[in-house]
C-alpha cells in the first residue's frame, strides 16, 4: 500500500519505519526542513534501539520516503497517518492545533477518498473535531480512524512489530477494511485488532496510560510507607505481583514516573474530566503524589548529611527519565538536580545517552563525564536516578576508591541490601530499610 505518515516524531518515525519494512511505500512528511534533509541523507534524529538499520534498511530499499511537501505525498497514497505532537497547554489540556491544522491543510487538498488515522494521543472528541474541520472545505468522502499507539520509548520497534493489541476506532466498514488489511502481518489470535467506536478508542488510550501511572504511583505510597514502618517493599511488590489479577509489572517504586506521555496525559485526563464537570479523585492524587515522589531523594540525602548539603560533591548516575532512550523529558533527575543546585551543591553527572539534553539545559552548571566512574572522583555521595543496565553490576571496590565516603542514595533499587552491607556501603534505597 501507499501510505503516508504526517509527523516524523517519535511515533510516525517508528509507525512509518515498521510499515514500511513490512513492504509498503512509505512517506513521511515533516514541516522542519533541515529534519527531513538529514533524514533523506540517513541520519535519524531520535535514539530508540533497532530502529536505526530498520530506517537505513527501508530508504536502502525504496520504502521509505522523506518530504517537506503535503500535497504531494497524499497525492498517490489514500491511507494517510497523523502522527502529531500534541503538547500540554498551560491549563493541563492537550494542545490540538498542530492536529487541526493539517486537518485543515487536508480539507483543502484531498482530491478522492482518504482514510486519515490519528495515532497521537488527542482528547475524547478529537475524531470528530478533524472529521467537522476536513467537512468544511470538502465533499470529498473521507474516514477519520482513531488509532491510538501504544509504544515505549527504547521498545518502540518490538512494541510496534508485536503489539499486544491494536486498537481501531472507526464505525466506517471501509476504513475498518483497510486497516486489518494493512495490521494483518501483524496480528495473531493472542495479539487481536479490537474494534470499537471513535470516543471509546481515544478513551482507551488515556485510560491504559492513567492506570500505569496510578499502579506505578500505589508502589511508590507503599514503598513510603515501608519507609516508615519497616517493611521491604521488594518483598511486598514480590508477595503483591505473583497474583496474576494484579501482575507483576509496572510495579517497582521509583523517584516518580517521567516522560513524555504519562505526566502530560494524566494531566489532561484529569483536565477533560474536569471539563466534563467529573471530578477524577484518584488522578489527581497521582499528579499530587508523583510531584512529591520526584523530590523525595534530595531530602533523603539532606538528611544524611545534617541539612547542610551547601558546597558538597555530588555525583549522579543516570538522567534520562528511564534507561534506554537519551530522552530527558519530565525526568526525575531534573528534579533532583534543580533541588540540588538550590543547596549550593556541585554536580558531575553521567548517563549513558541524555547527557546532551541535560547540558543543553543546564550548561555548565554540571560537569559530565567519559564514564560511570570518572565522575565519582572526590565525591560526597552517588546518586541514582535511572537503572541503566550498564549500572547493574559495577565494580564497588573502585567506587569506594574514587568516592569520598562509601554512600549511595539509590532512587531506582538497583542493589541487593545485604550486598550493600556486605561491601561497606551507607546505601539508602526506595522502601527498603537502610
Ligand atoms: C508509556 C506507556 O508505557 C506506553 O504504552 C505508551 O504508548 C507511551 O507511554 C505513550 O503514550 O506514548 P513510555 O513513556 O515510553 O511509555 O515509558 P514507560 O516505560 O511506560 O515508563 C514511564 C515512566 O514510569 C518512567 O519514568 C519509568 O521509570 C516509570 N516506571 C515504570 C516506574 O517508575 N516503575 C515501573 O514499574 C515502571
């Protein structure tokens, strides 16, 4: 099939790197020229894990397409992806003007019959906003599919390939043709197409990202409470996880959820219910608590060292807001870091691939380093705030060497206690004792 993919962000990048390699003709569009330059000269402009030789492989192969041009890439191609940003107002609710603006653009331009699928996460409503904006300005027969995506950053590729479920919004039987047309290769009798109306599939999305959220914010509750009254919280998420009504994933506390789709969507849903005059309790609670969870490992080490933390070293191990991506937004450790710079504290900071992203932030106000270790040197104590694989396993012996005292304040659980004990370490975790 021809198709074409409007947005080269994270989603339409991987949307249409994986269609393609499935042997459709694939073309992306993007407004930001230099992007598209570099990537017609093979150059991909985010980091995810096997996606690189897959987007090499596709424009090797005469699949995959980059244009600056709208006209022209719907011209032959009648399955049309929006993959869009859709940014966080400053109430809390999902800007849709880049949506609508191309469902602007499209109005004007489509000649014959198109389906046009949203995969960005947009408010309840917005199939029909695009439908009502496209109507104005053509009777050209067109659908508009919700179409949710549901891919994590660093799994992006595997997420798309083999996806637990694809969700199709859509009450237009040739639309809802199409599209099992084009998800057959992958689909199976354990990874279905489920197929339902506009409103419920926008909704679906919301929901699935607000429950993760909400399940990833319950730990971080009972891990504080484990703080205080002596419970391992390893233990508990163990005892908890092996019932398979509650499951074992998406269980481990933290220093907070980041991101670009949780914080951002929680935000909205609580913003829509608002507007739809229900008062969703329980996600504010969660927008309340991960706001507190995100500053919880400052005080902890505050603590340690009597209040005072004015001219001390120290160092930071991991930044992006989760291992494998260098993406930095809403990430702990900018919480972490904007605490510590409040307190006069020194930074040397290293993680694997954001280290550009927090530079580009924060300038020189933190030193880098090459390495995991040679940002230990000289200081006070190590901080975690990412569990990079690469950190799973280091060596202890050459951290107690370059550090000036033996302590780790670990935001991610990283380390066995009695390990920890064993090898010499002040060592304060997430809902373990100390
Ligand atoms: C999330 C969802 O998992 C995807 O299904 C969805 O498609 C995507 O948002 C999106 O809407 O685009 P992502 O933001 O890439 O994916 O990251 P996750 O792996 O879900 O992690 C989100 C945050 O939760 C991270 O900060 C992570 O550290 C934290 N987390 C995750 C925990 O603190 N504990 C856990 O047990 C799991």
């Amino acid at each position: 099939m021809n198709l074409t993919v409007i947005g080269t962000g994270y989603v339409g990048l991987v949307t249409g790197t994986c269609l393609a390699d499935m042997g459709n003709n694939v073309t992306c569009v993007d407004i930001d020229e230099d992007k598209v330059k570099a990537m017609k000269n093979g150059k991909i402009p985010i980091y995810e894990p096997n996606l690189e030789e897959l987007f090499n492989k596709n424009i090797v192969g005469d699949r995959l397409h980059f244009t600056t041009n709208l006209k022209e890439a719907i011209q032959n191609s009648s399955v049309i992806f929006l993959a869009l940003p859709t940014p966080q107002d400053e109430d809390g609710s999902a800007d849709l003007s880049y949506v609508k603006g191309v469902a602007h653009d499209l109005g004007k331009m489509i000649k014959g019959y198109k389906v046009i699928i949203n995969k960005s996460t947009v408010p309840v409503g917005t199939s029909d906003i695009v439908k009502d904006i496209i109507s104005s300005h053509t009777n050209v027969a067109f659908d508009v599919v919700s179409n949710p995506e549901f891919l994590r950053e660093g799994y992006a590729v595997k997420d798309f390939m083999e996806p637990e479920r694809i969700i199709i919004g859509s009450k237009s039987k040739k639309a809802k043709s199409i599209l099992s047309k084009l998800y057959k290769p992958f689909i199976s009798t354990k990874r279905p197409i489920i197929f339902m109306d506009e409103r419920s599939s926008e909704l679906t999305k919301y929901a699935s990202n607000c429950f993760l959220a909400t399940k990833i914010t319950f730990m971080n509750e009972v891990a504080n409470l484990c703080e205080i009254i002596g419970s391992d919280v390893d233990m508990v998420r163990i005892g908890m996880g092996s019932d398979s009504r509650i499951g074992n994933r998406f269980l481990y506390p933290g220093i907070g959820y980041g991101g670009s789709c949780f914080p951002k969507d929680v935000n909205a849903l609580v913003k829509s219910s608002d507007e739809a005059n229900y008062d969703f309790k329980i996600l504010k609670s969660v927008l309340d608590v991960n706001v507190q969870q995100k500053k919880s490992l400052v005080p902890k080490v505050s603590r340690y060292f009597n209040n005072n933390l004015k001219g001390k070293k120290v160092a930071i191990w991991g930044l992006a807001f989760k291992p494998n991506t260098d993406d930095v937004r809403e990430a702990p450790a900018i919480d972490v870091i904007n605490e510590l710079l409040l307190q006069d504290v020194e930074i040397t900071a290293y993680d694997p691939e954001a280290m550009p992203n927090i530079e580009r932030i924060y300038g020189d106000k933190i030193k880098f380093g090459k390495n995991a270790y040679d940002i230990l040197e000289d200081a006070d104590c190590l901080l975690i705030c990412t569990e990079w694989s690469e950190f799973t396993q280091p060596s202890f012996d050459k951290i107690k060497k370059l550090l000036k005292n033996p302590i780790i304040f670990d935001g991610r659980n990283m380390f066995d206690l009695e390990a920890m004990k064993h090898n010499g370490f002040h060592y304060e975790s997430v809902g373990r004792k100390i």
